[in-house]
C-alpha cells in the first residue's frame, strides 16, 4: 500500500465536553476505512518541557513530586506545562530547573520528544540535555512543588532504577534511557531549537484566544 492509498482520518465534527485547568476533553467524530464513523476522545494539553540535567560528575539531577492520579511520590526529571502564552520551550526549560531545584545550564540540546499517551491525548513532551551547571536561587514553591525533594544520581544507575521499576514516570524513563542509547550508538542530539512539529497547540490557542 503507498501513501496515497492510506485512508484519509478526517474529523467530521468536533466538540468540547470538558474545559479544565491544566487540560480539556475533546469529543472528534472521525471518518473510518469502509465509510463508517466512530467517536475518538482527545484529552488536550498544553505540552511540557523536562529536563535531564547533567553535572561535571556525569551525575544527573532527579525530583520526586507526589502525583495524585498514582497517589504515589515519583522520582521525574525537572519538569513543567507549557502554560505560559506563545513560550519558547528552551526558556521554559531552563525556567523549570531553576524552579524546581535551584539550578541553571549553559549548554543545551534536545534528547528526544515524547508522545507520552497518542492512544488518548496530543501531550507530547520535549526534553532536552543540559549541562554547563551552575547554582541559582530558588523560588518559593508550593502547592506539591512544596513537598519535592532532589538528589544527584549516575546516569547508569538512573537505568537500573527504570530497569527495576524504581523510576516509572514515563519522560524520566523515555530520557534515561534514550541518553544511555545515545551514548551507545554515538548518534548526535538536536539543536537546543529544534523544530517540534507535535507540539500540542490546540489548547493554548483556544485558552489565550479567550484570555484565560
């Protein structure tokens, strides 16, 4: 089959059944092969930025954070939405590790983009290697952010821990891993602005056309 014989996956109608904070639920009718119709529900995100931070140890820095939907404290990589109306995702980047541990990179470069759930959302997540590290002040958290704590570990036993499923957050696992395959097979990152083609618009553009 060429590419001009796929199926076209049109959207016929498309509805919002949900507008929250951080996210919203679509409802998309979509064309099927063999002229049918069937419903496809879209969880709309903002898209993030996380970051795998490397000191001149080769150590990189992870958080743990409590996440509700698992009721659980996972150890992540820096991290954070792309909330912020039209943001360069290096500067909310390097705006997400001073935040959250208080740190600062002078070289950066994109890992990879992960698509971390197509099955049912557009979130795609951009992570990017930083090195060049320096102390910064950190501001006030709150909210879970309050709770977080930080801790130094070596790149090889960051992939035991995915291994053994100490460390479960997917861009975590997605990062580790894809740091440790690229050192393997020597392949070069991506410039620091790379394009992002998948990067999720469609609620940012809804949420700050309406001034929200």
């Amino acid at each position: 089959m060429t590419g001009s014989d796929r199926h076209d996956f049109r959207t016929i109608e498309s509805r919002i059944a949900y507008e929250g904070a951080v996210l919203a639920l679509r409802v998309d009718d979509v064309a099927m092969p063999g002229g049918v119709t069937a419903t496809r529900e879209v969880v709309e995100h903002f898209g993030a930025v996380a970051v795998l931070a490397l000191d001149e140890d080769d150590k990189l820095i992870m958080v743990q954070q409590y996440r509700h939907p698992v009721q659980e404290r996972l150890w992540e990589l820096p991290a954070g939405l792309l909330d912020e109306p039209g943001e360069d995702p290096l500067d909310a980047a390097r705006r997400e590790l001073g935040e959250e541990t208080g740190l600062a990179a002078s070289s950066w470069q994109v890992l990879i983009d992960v698509a971390v759930s197509p099955g049912m959302s557009d979130e795609v997540t951009r992570v990017f290697r930083a090195q060049g590290i320096t102390a910064v002040d950190r501001p006030e958290a709150e909210h879970e952010e309050a709770d977080m704590v930080s801790d130094w570990i070596s790149l090889e036993d960051a992939a035991r821990q995915v291994l053994d499923g100490t460390i479960v957050n997917a861009t975590a696992v997605a990062g580790v891993m894809a740091l440790v395959a690229a050192r393997a097979s020597g392949a070069a990152l991506r410039p620091a602005r790379a394009p992002w083609p998948l990067r999720p618009t469609r609620l940012a553009r809804r949420r700050f056309a309406d001034g929200a």
